[in-house]
C-alpha cells in the first residue's frame, strides 16, 4: 500500500484512493465515491459511511455501478470518525453541504441535534472543541440541545 494523498472537504481529512485501494481499509470510517477530472477538479457523487470500508465498498455496493458511469475514479476516506455517531455525523455533515447526485436521501438534520443533546447528557460537551470535532463550542452545542427542547416544549 503507497501513501496515498489527503484532500480536507469541510476540514475532515480524507485519503484519497484510486477506486480498487478500498479493499485495504477493513476498518470504520466515512468514504466518498468521487470523480476527479483531467483539470483537477473533484466531484462528489456518494457520500456514505461503514463499520468496514473494505466490506461495504465495491461491485455490490447499491450505487457502485451508477457511481463508475457518472466517471468515479477515486475513493475518499476519513479512517478517524471510529464510532457511528461520528460517522453519522461527518456523513450527515458532507451530504447537507454538498448534495451528491447519487444520496438520494437527505439525512435529517434532526440527527445532529440529537447527537449534541445526547452528548451534552452525558457530559461531554463541557470542553471547549465540539465533541465531535465539527467545530461548535460547547456553548453552541449546548444552544441547539436548547433549542430543540424549546421548540418541543412549544409545539
């Protein structure tokens, strides 16, 4: 396995793979399915994440095939989310940001303040970076836990 370069989209680092180098990451993490063309520019088609990349990534990935005729040529990873709520959320994150042609789903932004609200709960939300890392104060983490109570309290 070479070193592979590393692209930041949205300040999460992900190594940047040519389309078959999946099968080397048995691990969790959030992947992109990506098209790069001849002038650099690189376009986002899938946004996912797995409990194993090496598992879910290929031929029988859902939307591999309709990714390879759109031009994919590259596949992103971030290998530093480990647990599912991170993953969601960087998941989550990328795709309300830069709506790739092949999530037909929109996750619900819902998700994101039920992740901050559970983690606040829990305590975490006490140092001053996100608990996350998405880059929220605790202070503002804790203003959308808030905000989600008001408005169910309210309705």
């Amino acid at each position: 396995m070479s070193d592979n370069p590393v692209m930041m989209c949205k300040g999460v680092p992900f190594s940047v793979l040519q389309v078959h180098e999946y099968v080397w990451h048995d691990g969790p993490g959030v992947y992109m399915l990506c098209r790069r063309s001849p002038n650099g520019v690189v376009a986002i088609l899938y946004v996912g994440q797995a409990q194993s990349i090496a598992q879910r990534l290929g031929p029988s990935h859902e939307h591999w095939e309709e990714a390879i005729r759109l031009g994919m040529n590259e596949v992103h990873v971030h290998l530093l989310a480990k647990a599912e709520t991170e993953r969601r959320a960087v998941e989550a994150d990328l795709i309300n940001a830069y709506s790739p042609p092949l999530n037909r789903q929109k996750p619900a932004t819902n998700y994101l303040h039920e992740i901050f609200a559970k983690r606040i709960a829990e305590g975490l939300g006490k140092n001053a970076e996100s608990p996350l890392g998405l880059g929220l104060s605790a202070s503002a983490s804790r203003g959308i836990g808030l905000a989600k109570a008001n408005r169910h309290k309210n309705s």
